[in-house]
C-alpha cells in the first residue's frame, strides 16, 4: 500500500484528521492525485524502499611547488 507524508494538516472522509508530518496509507484514491499536485502531501512508499545513497567524497592530489629563491 502506498504511503504518503502530509505537509499541511488535512481532514479526509470519513472523519479523519492527518496533521503536517504524518505518515498516511489510507487517504481517499480520487484525491491522491490533486493533493500531490497541489503540493499537500508527498509520496513515500518509493523512497522508503530505496535506501538514499550518500555521494562520496571526491580526493584531489595537490602538490606543492618550491619557493622560488629570491636575488638580493
């Protein structure tokens, strides 16, 4: 079953009440798709399966230069 996190408090039928930050499975399906559009809840059933990979860390050589002598 899909899982969504709501943003903003929402009431849905019947007589349920999410508020922002909830995790919810079992919001009305013929709602699901404008209440994504306009931003009131996410989809998280995809992102909980897959793991977030960290990036990794990019390692660059610098070497140092000799000081140049200088005249006097």
């Amino acid at each position: 079953m899909a899982k969504y996190r709501v943003l903003t408090g929402l009431d849905y039928p019947p007589n349920k009440r999410a508020e922002a930050g909830q995790v919810v499975e079992d919001l009305p399906a013929q709602s699901i798709k404008w209440l994504l559009e306009s931003g009131l809840i996410e989809d998280i059933s995809k992102s909980v399966s897959t793991p977030k990979q960290e990036p990794k860390p990019v390692v660059t050589e610098v070497k140092a230069e000799e000081p140049e002598a200088e005249n006097e």
